[in-house]
C-alpha cells in the first residue's frame, strides 16, 4: 500500500518500521516511543525483561511505570507488587516512575505529564492504553511479557491493521458527551465489531468534542474490539498540547485517498444520552427509552474514562447544593492529583462532600472490582468506567451499568436512573 492510501495509523506504523510500504495483514516490526506498565502488569514484565540476555532498559526515559491499580496497596499481595516495581525503577533509574503522591491513573496521568505527542508509538500492558490516540498518537494494549522484552529492546511486532472510519457529523445537545458517543458507536457495531482494526474519527462534528471527550472515546474504542482509536490533529489537540507539553513533535495527518474497510456516521445533533445495561458495553439504551425504575446501590464517577476535571465539573454542576439519595453511596475518583488539586480549587469536592459522596486519591479501584467500591450479590451500580462484565466491579450477581457523569450524578440524587433534566 502507497503512502497516500494509508490511514493515520498505517502512516505511523510504517515510519515506525521503517519502511515505505505496507500491507493491511502483514506482520511488521516497530520502534516504540513509550512503554507503559502498572502495578499489576509490570511485575510479570519484569520477569520477562530479566529472562532476556541486556543488561539494562533500552532507554530509562521511554518507559514510564504507574502503579495505579492497588495502590495505596489494599493488601500485602499488593504491597509486596508494588515494592517489586518501586525497587525495578530505582535499579534502571526510570525516569517516568510515579509514585505514589505523584501518580495518577496512567492513561490520564502521561498526557498531563507531556509524555504522548502525536505520531509517536506507545504501547502498554493494559488494554485501555489506547487513550491516547486522542492526541494523534498510536497506541495499543499488550501483555506483560511484550512489555518486558519491550523494555529490553525498544521493539515490538504488529499485524498492520485495517480501519473503520468514524464520520462524526453535526452539533450535539446539551449533555451530550463523548461517553455517549463511544456507548453509540459500540452499540453499532457491538464488542467485535472492530476486532483488531483501527477507528478513526473524522467529520466536522469533531469541533464540538472536547480534548477529555476524545480521551474519552479512544479509552473505550477497545471495548468495541478495536486494536486503536486515533482523531485528527487539529486545535483541540494542539491547545492541550502547548499546556501539557513542551516537546516538538510530529502531526500524521488523513490521507484524502486513505483506504477504510467500512464506515459508520454518527449524528450528534441526534445523539441521545446513552446507557450501556449489563454485563456488556454493546447492551445501550438511550435514556429516554428507560420505561423502568432502575434503583442503584451505588454510583462510581471516575475512572481512565471519565475521571478528568471536565466530568468533575458536569457531576459539580449537578450535585451542587443538593443532596445524595440516601438510599444509596456515591465514590468520586479524580484521576490524577493535579485533577484533584484544580477540583479542590473549583469548589468541586466541597459541594461534593456536603451532597454526601466520598472523594478517593486518585485509583483505578473499583473499576476493576479492586478495592474502594466492591460490589456485593445483587447490588447495582452505575458507573462512569468502561467495562460492566460479569464480575467486574465485585460478586457475580451484581450489576454494573455505563453512563457518562451527568447521568451518574443526577441518578444519585433520584436513587434510579434518570435524565439530569430531571433534577435540574
């Protein structure tokens, strides 16, 4: 495939290999500009980094290691993962090690520290890496042992996927997000309608999606089976970056020629609120169709997803100076501390607090049914994260739908799932 046929992530991968062309299928090898781990999955990459024959990391300042996931440690199991990394980090003199005071939950943590320019290949040892295709960059889910011997090498092997393109068209309306947007896309084309291939996201509508709405999408763009989600560079991207990041940096940009197996439109000016009803992303509804009263026991607002300053402050505009249904709990989870510093400073976790939630240091725990939020049999949860598979947030028999942070909100005032409109 020429150059001028490929889509945004061909042209990166195939600068990354050095190579003038490449073919949709073929398995390539590539130089890699990031390589994240956490708390979870770097103990078993440093295994396999140590199995290999180098005596160091490829380089100290193109790994990062964010231990996120059980940290504050909840147990010793954990306690014991995260000195594994801690010591792993002094001995390679790794540049990106945050600990814990200065982290935050990776995928929202590197864009806030510069760390993703566009162009650039970042992979990580979790499948939610693919947030920063926000930024213009590629960027892929892999496993640990990948991880490892990336550490070692620099290196890593992809099968050039094909892409779907993503026309976003139109004008939302109000309360309308990027949740509601990747809930829609997914219940398009369901949790493998996009099985190792790319989405790429185009149209004119992209002016109205915010920087933490793009971040938004690509988190969840895995949940549709995707291998990436990459936007446009354009001046959302370019005003986040000149704030975060100030490194020179490269932009890929769409071929018009550029070759796409299919392509989906979505219309945000006839974009409904969207709930994702268990156990699967791909089970939407829109609100307004929700003929029951579906009563929840608790509400996460947080997450990789939806734990940025802007879902902070559509839940604040909600929550202000009302209080929290008293027959359920409410947990907000700033994702990085710099997003629980500017929410401190907005007033946010004061109004917070009075409406009766809780406000966590920033943790992926709940999502994953860690720790600070578990769910017990039969309880419900609605919830700004990205997964609501059996078992995700607790016991098997509880239930766990996706909303964007608006709808979370208001549900904790109602009790049941609703509108914000409805308590507005």
């Amino acid at each position: 495939m020429i150059k001028e046929r490929m889509t945004m992530t061909q042209q990166i991968l195939v600068k990354h290999a050095a190579r003038e062309e490449i073919e949709v299928g073929q398995i390539i090898e590539v130089d890699v500009d990031m390589v994240l781990g956490n708390d979870i999955t770097t103990p078993v990459a440093i295994e396999s980094f140590l199995k290999t024959s180098v005596i160091d990391v490829f380089d100290k300042s193109k790994i990062s290691i964010v231990p996120d996931h059980f940290s504050p440690n909840k147990d010793i199991k954990s306690a014991e993962q995260c000195k594994k990394v801690r010591e792993f980090a002094k001995r390679f003199d790794i540049d990106n090690y945050f600990e814990l005071g200065q982290m935050g939950i990776e995928h929202a943590l590197l864009p806030e520290k510069g760390l993703i320019k566009p162009s650039e290949i970042i992979i990580g040892a979790d499948s939610h890496t693919c947030t920063f295709g926000a930024l213009n960059a590629f960027s892929t889910g892999i496993g640990s042992t990948d991880m490892g011997v990336a550490m070692a090498t620099g290196r890593i092997w992809f099968k050039v996927p094909s892409a779907i393109k993503v026309n976003i068209i139109g004008k939302p309306q109000k309360w309308v997000s990027g949740k509601d947007v990747i809930l829609n896309l997914i219940g398009k084309i369901g949790v493998s309608g996009a099985n190792y291939k790319s989405l790429e996201f185009y149209g004119d509508g992209l002016k109205y999606l915010s920087i933490d709405d793009r971040f938004t999408i690509t988190n969840m763009v895995i949940e549709a089976g995707a291998k990436n989600g990459i936007f446009p560079f354009d001046e959302i991207t370019k005003a986040y970056l000149d704030e975060h990041c100030d490194k020179k940096y490269e932009i890929t940009y769409p071929n018009e020629n550029a070759e796409f197996e299919s392509e989906i439109t979505i219309d945000l000016s006839k974009l409904k609120l969207t709930v994702a009803f268990p156990h699967l992303p791909e089970n939407t509804h829109e609100i307004d169709e929700i003929n029951e009263k579906i009563k929840v026991d608790q509400v996460m607002i947080g997450s990789c997803t939806n734990g940025r300053i802007s879902d902070l402050q559509a839940a604040y505009k909600i929550l202000k100076g009302k209080k929290i249904n008293p027959s359920l709990r409410v947990i907000i989870i700033p994702a990085t501390q710099k997003i629980y510093l500017d929410a401190l400073k907005n007033g946010y976790i004061e109004e917070f607090i009075k409406a009766g939630a809780i406000v966590s240091t920033p943790t992926c725990g709940p999502c994953l049914g860690g720790h600070m939020g578990v769910l017990a049999k039969d309880e419900v949860c609605i919830s700004t994260t990205n997964r609501n598979f059996v078992g995700r947030m607790g016991h098997v028999e509880s239930k766990v739908y996706l909303a964007s942070p608006s709808v979370a909100a208001a549900t904790a005032i109602k009790g049941y799932i609703v509108h914000p409109n409805e308590v507005l």
